[in-house]
C-alpha cells in the first residue's frame, strides 16, 4: 500500500470501511482513464491522484457514513459527470445495482468505458435528460436511494431526482456550501414532490478542510402525475 492508499484506508476505516487490494487496484484505473479522457474532453478540473482520492473518492463515500449502503439495492445517481459520487459507491458497495443518468453524451460514453475496463457489473449509464428518465416506468418511484453531487439547487434537484425515489425511499443531494437557504427555499417542492426532510449532515475534507453537506429526503408517497415536468422546466421555473 502506497502512501496516498495508505491515507485513504485510515479515512475511511473509523467509518468501519475497508479497502481490499482489488477495490485499490479499481480507484487507480479510475484515476488513470480519468486523467487520459480528460485531456480530451473537460470531465473534473481534478486529476492529480492524491486530489482525486481526497476530493472525488472520499468525497463520494461519505454518504455512506449516514446511510446504510448495505441495505441498499438500487442506485440511481442523477447528473453524474465524471461518476460521482455512484461509481467510488459502487466500487466499495459491489452489490449496488447502479443507474447512472446524464444528459451529455460524451459523458456516457467515458462512463461506459469506466465501468468495463473496472469490470463492474450491474451498472446502467443512461444518456437522458433526468426528467424525461423519470417519466419512463422502469425509473419511476423505483430506487431505494438517489443521489445527485453538486448539480443543482435543492428546489430543483428535488424535482429531477425525488420522481426517481420508491416510496420509503430515500434522496441524498450531497452539497458544497451551507444549504440552510435552500433546504428552505425546497420546502414546498418537498411537499409537492410527497417527501421530507429527515436530516442534514456537515463534514469537512480532510486535508483540504473545505466543507461538505449531505442532506437526506424521505420520499413519502408515489410521485404525482403533473411531475416531473417537462425538460427545462424545473430549472426555468422551480417549484417555490
């Protein structure tokens, strides 16, 4: 174990998370494609391996220090980019079945060959826009977990994300910046959207010491018809 793997299994280990010898060898593929595709097309302004262990790797798997991966089953991770935080997820969670949805295809197209080089099974990288994904049958009111990682405000984001969240399900928006005023502005799109705040969760980068907010929707009921709206719509005229 070299010494950036040796930093990262003592991040995560008080989580009660280890990292085997095969899952290093895959976060060490992902940091090499990551650095060849992104010299041809603008995937993360982040490349150098200690950076991306601490800023992408980390930064991901935090969310499983607030929810319970091992009793999760389906994952839709929505505006994915360059596959975070779903693919670090499905990495150290391998029984995840993974939906990874976003609307460039270029995107798509280094997701896919992401996920073969690492050979991960049962991921899905699905070139759409998330509200049209939403309305098709087999993504509606059917994940166990949703996630979206710095996309959007949370009024919108509720809007392309909650469609896609079971009933009892649940909706992690992993953010930068403090969200208390958009946890507020959201109030309604929750309501209307058959969800609600359960928690919210603060933390820091280790070694970058910039912050990090995880705030955590329960989805109440099944999503009702008029949503989600056509594409655009939400990010023109949010529900408030």
């Amino acid at each position: 174990m070299d010494p950036i793997q040796q930093q990262f299994a003592e991040w995560l280990k008080p989580h009660g998370l280890e990292v085997t010898e095969q899952q290093f060898k895959q976060f060490d593929q992902y940091v090499d494609i990551l650095a060849d595709w992104n010299e041809r097309m603008n995937l993360t302004g982040i490349t150098e391996r200690g950076a991306v262990y601490e800023k992408h790797f980390y930064d991901s798997l935090t969310l499983s220090f607030y929810v319970d991966m091992v009793g999760v089953r389906s994952m839709a991770d929505i505006g994915s980019g360059a596959g975070f935080p779903g693919i670090p997820l499905k990495i150290m969670f391998p029984q995840l079945e993974l939906t990874i949805v976003d609307s460039l295809n270029k995107r798509i197209q280094f997701l896919q060959h992401l996920v073969q080089e690492l050979g991960l099974e049962s991921v899905t990288c699905l070139h759409a826009r998330a509200e049209e994904a939403a309305r098709k049958p087999e993504h509606r009111d059917h994940y166990d977990l949703v996630t979206a990682r710095a996309v959007a405000r949370l009024n919108v984001l509720n809007e392309f994300c909650l469609p896609f969240v079971r009933k009892d399900g649940w909706f992690a928006a992993m953010k930068g910046a403090n969200p208390s005023d958009e946890i507020k502005e959201a109030a309604k799109s929750m309501q209307v959207l058959q969800a609600s705040l359960q928690e919210e969760h603060e933390l820091k980068l280790p070694i970058e010491q910039s912050e990090r907010h995880i705030v955590i929707v329960k989805k109440k009921g099944p999503t009702p018809k008029a949503y989600p709206r056509k594409a655009g719509t939400p990010l023109k005229s949010p529900i408030i």
